[in-house]
C-alpha cells in the first residue's frame, strides 16, 4: 500500500491597500465606462496597470530611472 503524502500548503498571499481619490466627475466617468464594459473599476485598473505590477518587482531597468537634470527643469529655485 502506497504512502500519501500531504499536500504542501500554499504560502499565504499578503495584500496591501493603495488608495488615491478622484473627482466626481472622474468617478462617475469610470463607472459609466466599466459598466459599458461590463467589468468593475478594481479590475480595470488591475489590467492597466499590469505591466507596472509584474515586470518591475526586482529591479527597475537604468534606462527609466530619471537623471538628475531633468528633475531641475521643475525646480522652484529660479
């Protein structure tokens, strides 16, 4: 008779929570827009957002970091 082996326990996912906040009129848009689609706003966002979730856990390639000299076009000290 053969031994059964358990099965390994899958290791728990741990989610975190962002939060950002959008007008009415932004909010009301993508209602409008989801439910045409037939899909709900956390999904939407999850696809569009898919790349940026996946690809990027480890380490982020050099050629998206941004150079010291662009972020003084924007700066307030001139």
């Amino acid at each position: 008779m053969p031994l059964k082996r358990k099965k390994k326990k899958k290791k728990a996912i741990k989610y975190k929570s962002i939060s950002f906040k959008l007008s009415s009129t932004q909010k009301k848009s993508l209602e409008n827009y989801c439910k045409a689609r037939k899909t709900t706003p956390t999904k939407l966002m999850k696809k569009l957002l898919k790349p940026f979730l996946q690809n990027y856990s480890e380490k982020v390639p050099e050629e998206y970091h941004v150079s010291e000299r662009q972020l003084e076009m924007f700066s307030d000290n001139e």
